[in-house]
C-alpha cells in the first residue's frame, strides 16, 4: 500500500503523544483523532517503514461511546485532517475517559520503560472551593500564536508548522481568548498571550530572526495567600490552578512522608522562581535551609525575591546536573549529614533528569525525593535508575490533569530510601 491509500482500522490501544493504535494486516498504524473501541476509515500518510505506518483519520465508522463532539470545532472529524489544528488532541473525547487513557499512558509508560509495577491515578486540576471547569476548557492563561511569511496568525495545523486561523481558543480563558481574537496580524514568528494573576493578557512579540529583546516586564503570579514575582515571558504553570493544586499535592505527600525536617538540608532543582522551595520551606519552617538551583539567571534573581522570607533559603543559578555533581563530590561531612535528612524535589523538563541527575541525588543519600514530571517515558526512566539505588514509591503515582483536552498530564511522585 502506498500513501494516500485509505484502510479501515479497529483502534484497540492509545501510544504516548496522543496518538492512538490499530492495525492492518499484522502492522502497528498510528492515528490520531480517533480512540480505543472505535473502527475508523483512515488514509495512510507515512508507509515508509515496515515496522508501523502512520494514518488520518477521515471517518468514524464505529463511535465509542466516549466519543464527543470536539470542544474545538475546528478540530474535529468532519474538517479536513491537514486543516485540523493541533493543541487539543483528546478533545473528542469525554473529560473523564480522557484521564482514564492518561492513567493508562503512565501505566503502561511504567511497565515497559521502568519495568515497575506502581498505582496510578490521574485527578482533574483544583480544588472543592476553586475547581476545574465541568467541561475542562478556559484553563490556559498562556497560549502561543504563530505568524506565517504572509502575516496570517492562528495554531499550527496538527504536525506541522503551517499556520492555520482559527476564529476560537476554546482552552484559553475568556480574556486570553478575546485577545488572540484581536491579533489580525504580526511579524513572521510568534506571539505569546500572558495572563498573570492581576488578569491583565500581555501579548508579546517574538519574531523570527530577532536580536534584541525588549527589557522583561516583571509580573506577580498568586499561589493561595502567596506572591511570586516572574519575568511575563518566563516560565510558569499554563493552568490556571496549576501551581496551587501541584503544590498542595506536593506538600500533601511530603507530609504523609515524614515531613520536612527543619534541620535537614533540603534542594529543589530546575527551581525556576522558587515555586516549590517556598513549599519545602513553608513545610519546614522560617530557618529551614532550602537551596533553589536553576539555570535560568533571571528566574534565579526572582528566585531569591521570592525566597526572601525565609533566612534559611537561598537561590543559586547552575545546571542541576553540575550542581549536584559538585555537590556530591564537595559536601562537608557536616553537609551530607544534614542532605541525608532532607528532601531533593526536582521538577525536571520533558526529557527528565536523566541518569547523570538521579545517581547524583542518590549520592547525596537523602531520605526524601519528590518527583514532579510533565513526561511519563521519562519519568518512568528515572524512576527506574531510582530505584536501582533503593528508591521506591511510597504510595504510588499521581497524575494530574493540567491539561485537558491534550494528551499531555503532569504525575507528582515522592521516593524514600
């Protein structure tokens, strides 16, 4: 068979990247759009290896029952698969089998990866007093837009970098959404849509090609009670209830883990502005030592602002894997005493720490890691070499949904020796 062609499938599994999986004749066929129990008509986009093909779904011949009808119109089934945008690809499907397939892809992540056999659940973002929205849209208070050679602006078609214009952001709050809906036009490159906590959307120009930058515009995120001060392009959680459900997860476990110890030593790596140290040191109290690392300077300095409470946290610009290694190969006996009662929380990016990181925290003996993780390949891989060091998950993973409508889940996870 050749590209082009079409194929009837039955779709009996779901792959990591929000694809999901049927097959012809023996062979592994990767479609999106489409979902476990369903038989769909696809049309073969990539045949070129003999171990899977790659497809389009064109039409449901045999609708699941969790089927929807997209949150995104103009991302559903019935538009053209090369003009279907991408950034939400469970959307056709309902919210709570979404978090099932996503338990599903963390499971199975666990077992073939890390060979581990672990509980998991995945629960939706927030909390009883401030919850997700019953139909998991409105979450995002960043969203990024692409401006093609010919100044159109919109979402890049799904696989691809061709710009698409959409009239709606279905996933944006109300605010973020009515601004991208301004933007007629811009230079080639990106706009980035910022909404901070005092509700006011920045949008910020990123043209391709750029050189000079214009200086940050400094803006305050709240968590709870709790002011974090962030660069407006730099990093923080796109949910809106991101930050404050990962922390009291994050704070809910290390409790249940024997707390945090205010004599310990206790590190937060890939600490961005200091979300989590602010945790680990609220949990230990005002002179509890918590060092920030990050290689970030600029999140570095808002680090140190935000940390300034407390006498004992500190903030320090380094790639956690040289700062971890100078660490475990410098620390007074005085140090190692007082790691080996903390905990190391590590908030690593998609690729993980890797295993230069996880045996370097090894080394540094403490009695606690808490892993919070945006991918669960890489995760399930650093777990494993976690474990190889007599690291084990006290009570298994939690996933949240930070991300609906994706495929993408974030999973918090805490490790004792």
């Amino acid at each position: 068979m050749h590209d082009g062609d079409l194929i009837d499938l039955d779709i009996t599994g779901i792959a990591h990247g929000g694809v999901f999986v049927g097959r012809h004749e023996g062979r592994v066929v990767f479609v999106p759009d489409t979902l476990p129990g369903e038989r769909v008509r696809a049309r073969l986009t990539d045949t070129r290896k003999k171990s899977f093909w790659r497809a389009d779904a064109v039409e449901v011949l045999d609708a699941a029952p969790e089927r929807r009808r997209h949150v995104w119109a103009a991302a559903d089934i019935d538009v053209a698969p090369e003009d279907r945008p991408g950034g939400a690809e469970f959307g056709h499907i309902s919210l709570d089998h979404q978090r099932r397939l996503k338990e599903r892809v963390i499971r199975e992540a666990l077992e073939r990866v890390g060979r581990l056999d672990l509980p998991v659940d995945v629960r939706p973002a927030g909390s009883s007093d401030d919850p997700e929205t019953p139909d998991g849209t409105g979450w995002r208070t960043r969203l990024r837009l692409h401006v093609d050679e010919d100044g159109r602006v919109g979402a890049y078609a799904a696989r691809s970098h061709r710009v698409i214009e959409t009239p709606d952001a279905p996933l944006a709050t109300t605010e973020v959404a009515r601004a991208a809906a301004a933007v007629r036009s811009g230079e080639p490159g990106h706009l980035d849509l910022v909404q901070p906590a005092d509700g006011r959307v920045r949008v910020l120009p990123r043209p391709d090609g750029s050189r000079s930058r214009p200086a940050p515009e400094v803006v305050e995120e709240r968590v709870g009670e709790r002011t974090f001060r962030v660069d407006a392009g730099g990093f923080w959680q796109v949910h809106r209830l991101a930050a404050r459900t990962l922390t009291s997860l994050v704070a809910d476990e290390l409790t249940a883990a024997d707390g945090v110890d205010p004599d310990g030593l206790h590190l937060d790596l890939y600490g961005g502005v200091g979300l989590f140290a602010a945790t680990l040191a609220q949990l230990g109290g005002a002179s509890t030592r918590v060092l920030s690392v990050e290689s970030d300077p600029r999140a570095t300095e808002h680090a140190g602002e935000n940390l300034a409470e407390w006498i004992g946290a500190r903030a320090e610009t380094a790639r956690a894997d040289r700062f971890v290694a100078a660490l475990a190969a410098d620390a007074s006996e005085r140090e190692r005493e007082r790691l080996a009662r903390g905990v190391v929380l590590l908030d690593p990016p998609r690729a993980g720490a890797g295993r230069d990181v996880v045996e370097g925290i090894a080394a540094l003996t403490p009695a606690t890691v808490a892993y919070v993780a945006c991918d669960p390949v890489a995760l399930s891989r650093d777990l494993a070499i976690f474990a190889e060091h007599g690291y084990l998950a006290r009570n298994g993973i939690h996933g949240v949904d930070l991300f609906p409508h994706t495929h993408h889940v974030e999973a918090v996870v805490v490790l004792q020796r």
